[in-house]
C-alpha cells in the first residue's frame, strides 16, 4: 500500500501533513544546504510585520528541561523587504509557501495580508495573534475571542486570492476551543495550535531573570502534552482543519497529534536540534500508516480509541 | 556546511577546567576557517536539548581532524567531557564567518581570555603556518588565565605570552595589558603595525577595542551568543552594534569588526 500523504487546508492542497513553524525556520534557505527545503509539506515563515522589527534585547533565549523559552521579538526586516528580498527566493521553491502575519493593531495585519495578495508564490497565510513577546498585538488579539473574530473576519473580506487563512492560536487561554471557535465564525479556513506558553526562568546566583525581557514563550517535548490536549479540544470544537504544534521530534510525536485531531502539523524547535527532523517524521508517518493501514491522513483521527 | 555523526578521536583534560575533543572531519564537510565554530548535539534524548555551539581549535585536512576546546560549565558539557575517543559525536559545521587575514607588512597580535583561547590558538597557527606567504609578520599570542591551574598543558607556538591574574603563572595582569606592552616593547614599530584578533569575556574586549582606537589598529573579534539553530534562521544568538542594530552571531559573525559592537551590551 502507498498511503496518500497530501492534506487539505481551504483550497491550498498541501503535499504532505509536515511543515516547519515559522520562526524556527528563517525563509528557507538558511537551511538548504543541510536538507531538501522543496519537500516540505509547508515552510511556514518568520513573521512579517509592516514596518522591520530589530527584535529583543539579549539574552533572547534560554534552555529549561526538555524546551527552551525564548524571546525573540518578533524580529524581521519588514514588509517591503520580505517583498524584495525573500519572495523572490520563496517563489521559486516547490513547496507550499505560508507567510506568518504579524502586527501591533489591526490595521498592520491588513496592510502586510493587502500587500501580499497583489504577490504570487504565496501558498496561504498564518495568522500570528499569539506572540508573547511583544508588548502590542499578539497575544493582545489572541486571548480575546471577540477581537479574535473581528480581525479574521476583517482579513477575510479583504482576500481576493482565495489562499486559506489559518489562526495561530495561543494556549495562554482559559478555553482555547471558544478562540478557536471564534477564528472559524471569523471565516478562518484552519487553525494552528499551539504557539509557545509564557514561562519564565531565573539566575538563583545572579539574582536575576534568565532573559533579558524576563518571560518568554516555551516550547519544545516540554509542552507537547499541553499541545496535543489543545489539539483535541480544539478538534472537537471546530469544523475546519487543525494544525498541530509542539514539540515534535519523531513521527510518534506527530502521530499523537494526528490522531488527537489535527490534519497536519508543524515542527519547530526540533529543526534546531536535527534539521533533518521533518524529513525524518513523514518517513515515520509513512510507515505507521502503511503499519496500521490509514490510506490517508484524514482516516488517522479515526483510528483513535477514546 | 554538514550535518554528520563524527567520531571522537581523542577527548582529552587540558587544564583543570578545559577539555579538547578532537573528531575526524572529512574535507567534504567543508573546511573549518579560523573563527568558525560547529554545534554539537550532546545528548541523543531532550535534556540537554539545544546544539551547543564550540569555535574551531584546530584543523588538519591531512588526516581529517578538526578539535574544539570547551569548559566543563553544566550538565551538557559534563556529558561531552565523558564522550570516549571511538564513539561517535553528532556534530553540524562549519558554521559562521571567519577572522579575515591580516594585512600585508601588519603584524596580527592575538588575544584569547579563558576560554576564548581555542580559535585564538589555531588563527595564530594558521597565520604563523602561512606568514611567508601571506607578507605579514609573525604573529604574537597572548593567551590570559584566572590562575596557572587553568592554564592548558598544550605546545603553544614559540613566544606565546601566557598572562595570569593571580601572577601564578606568567605575565601577572590582563591579556590586554600584555598586549599593550608587547606592543610597546618594540616588537612591532611603525613598520609593522599590529592588528588585533581576539575572543574573550565581554570586558577584555571592551579594553581591546579601546587600545585598537588608540593604535589606529584593526580590531577582529570572536563574539559569543547564545545560540539555537547556529545557521541563521531563528534570530537568537542576537549581538547589538553600536549603531543600534542587531546583527546574528552565527550568520554575520562570529567574527565582527570589533570597532562596531557595543561591548557594554554584551
């Protein structure tokens, strides 16, 4: 039997349920040399704001058991220079490209969404309303259904290419399932779930945090219990797909995401310790498939006996 | 740039605190320049978690050997200080720009604090190995220490200047301070102006870019940064310049002017 690896998400068929989270993965060619970027089921982007963000002051990361935290800050060089200087390159690749979206207000996404749909090469977008490390937006947008809803709905009517529109949701909530609810009645055609918790570390010998904006958004094997629950939850709670993340290394990991719920999913800080972990993780898919006799990625939630 | 599974060659105490692993490095890995550095995973499991990343001490392309000097700081580097010499180690390099050559008719005057020493030592190498040819001068290593317990038992090139803070060994004062004296002692005058390349702690580089200022010198520093992919993508390894900007330790660095850091903000 050879399983069909592709997965839908709105009407952008991706080649296969395993992308890269933004952030953790540049624009792509950061890593060309040490993998094959082009068959990737989606490369999802650093974030694009409208204006360049230098980023955080340092130290903008920190390791803590089985995770890390970090506080990057949201840092990229801006809208018209991801037009000019990283679309270009992105075009070119094979795999599905999805710009991450993110912005102070309301209006910023509008401006980054607007200006990208006059562009080609663009697979679809992600939605970043979720970053903990930034003082404005963000995690603002994210843990407030209704400015949930209004801003996807917003960004919904504003799409003339009919690319999906997939809501970064944040596990820094009371009840993730109402956002992720609202996301879908905004018009959203996929939620991601989950970007990093808030968590914090500190020096006991230096006496102080442990990052220079002293919390930060965990992630990594740490969270991904916590990932997969929202995954479930969130399953349960919507009509369109999900998209899990956190802290997947192997295929066992995605599989527990894959049968939770999700459609497909991302790897994020596991591209830090194995650029290869992607790769490595369809292959792994591929076989529990062939093993457990799922014809598609869509009969995996299925095979769930709960 | 590779991502491989090396073997360990040899894993060996240098000083009471440092440590130097040597691994076989094919020449299609690519070839580790002076200043460039390559991660390591130190465990096959999630804890430690990240790559660490170690600068380059040596390289030899005859046999395939690359070596990296490291401190015994936590967890992870007591792990690789256990890796025995057969087994194999996951190493991805080489990674990041290197320290440029020196001028024609220059003299390079290298400075390593602690354990900043492993890409000083081997950039002394290099540029004493190719001097001949490259037009310059023999280069002068400073290498500076807390103490002569931590002083590395390796055969240092001829002339070296080992400076100590206790004076338990050597030149009893600062790198800096050594390299201010060689400077004044004539062992380079009008004719070969010095240019200086150095890692170290964040106030040893400050004190050299003051005295690259005042020599009208060129000022190559090693910068250090925490760091997670160590290939440019995930903006961590952050070092902010005195223009304000950030540049990537891994990706524009680790070598920088030195002139264009902000040292206070290290």
């Amino acid at each position: 039997m050879n399983p069909d690896l592709s997965v839908r998400i709105g009407n952008l068929v991706l080649p296969n349920p395993v992308g890269v989270a933004s952030g953790t993965f540049g624009y792509g060619s950061e890593y060309e040399s040490l993998m094959d970027v082009d068959a990737l089921g989606a490369l999802y982007t650093k974030a694009v704001t409208p204006e360049p963000r230098p980023g955080n002051e340092v130290p903008r990361i920190v390791e803590t058991p089985s995770g890390m935290l970090n506080s990057i800050g949201l840092a990229n060089p801006g809208l018209d220079a991801f037009v000019r200087d990283k679309l270009p390159e992105l075009r070119s690749r094979r795999c599905p490209v999805i710009v991450n979206v993110a912005g102070a207000s309301e209006d910023d996404y509008l401006r980054v969404l607007e200006r990208l749909e006059d562009e080609s090469g663009i697979a679809g977008y992600e939605i970043n309303v979720s970053c903990p490390n930034v003082s404005h937006g963000g995690l603002a947008f994210g843990t407030d259904p209704a400015l949930v809803e209004r801003l996807t709905a917003r960004l919904r009517g504003t799409l003339r290419s009919g690319r999906p529109l997939i809501v970064k949701l944040s596990p820094n909530v009371t009840d993730i399932a109402e956002v992720a609810r609202t996301a879908q009645a905004g018009g959203a055609d996929a939620v991601s779930c989950v970007n990093t918790l808030v968590g914090m570390a500190v020096d006991v010998e230096r006496l102080r945090p442990r990052l220079a904006r002293i919390t930060g958004g965990l992630s990594g094997p740490a969270i991904r219990p916590v990932g997969v629950a929202c995954v479930w939850r969130v399953s349960r709670a919507v009509t369109i797909p999900v998209i899990g993340i956190g802290g997947i290394l192997e295929a066992r990991d995605a599989l527990e995401y894959l049968l939770a719920g999700a459609s497909a999913v991302q790897v994020g800080t596991g591209n830090f310790l194995d650029p290869g972990t992607a790769a490595r993780v369809l292959a792994g898919i591929r076989d529990w498939m062939v093993r457990h006799g799922a014809a598609r990625v869509p009969d995996i939630p299925g095979l769930l006996r709960a | 740039m590779r991502r491989f599974d090396a073997e360990v060659l040899e894993n060996r105490e240098l000083s009471r605190d440092y440590r130097r692993i040597e691994v076989e490095w094919p020449g299609e890995a690519g070839t580790p320049a002076p200043g460039a550095f390559l991660t390591v995973r130190v465990s096959g499991g999630t804890d430690p978690l990240l790559r660490r990343p170690f600068a380059f001490s040596g390289y030899d392309p005859g046999p395939g050997q690359a070596s990296f000097i490291f401190q015994i700081r936590g967890p992870a580097t007591r792990l690789l200080a256990g890796r025995r010499p057969g087994t194999a180690l996951d190493v991805l390099g080489p990674l990041g720009k290197g320290f440029p050559d020196p001028d024609p008719g220059g003299r390079p005057v290298l400075v390593g604090g602690g354990i900043g020493l492993g890409p000083i030592l081997y950039a002394a190498r290099d540029f004493g190995s190719r001097a001949a040819r490259g037009g310059w001068e023999a280069p002068v290593l400073v290498l500076g220490f807390r103490t002569a317990a931590q002083v590395p038992d390796l055969d240092f090139p001829e002339g070296t200047m080992i400076c100590t803070d206790d004076g338990s060994a050597g030149f009893k004062g600062t790198a800096v301070q050594a390299a201010e004296l060689a400077g004044a002692g004539g062992r380079y005058g009008p004719d070969a102006p010095p240019s200086y390349y150095a890692c170290g702690p964040a106030p040893m580089m400050a004190a050299l870019d003051r005295l690259a200022v005042v020599r009208y010198a060129p000022f190559w520093a090693a910068a250090e940064q925490w760091m997670a992919c160590g290939v440019g993508a995930c903006m961590s390894c952050a070092v902010r310049l005195k223009d304000g900007s950030f540049a990537r330790a891994c990706a524009e660095g680790p070598v920088f002017d030195g002139a264009s850091i902000d040292w206070g903000a290290m």
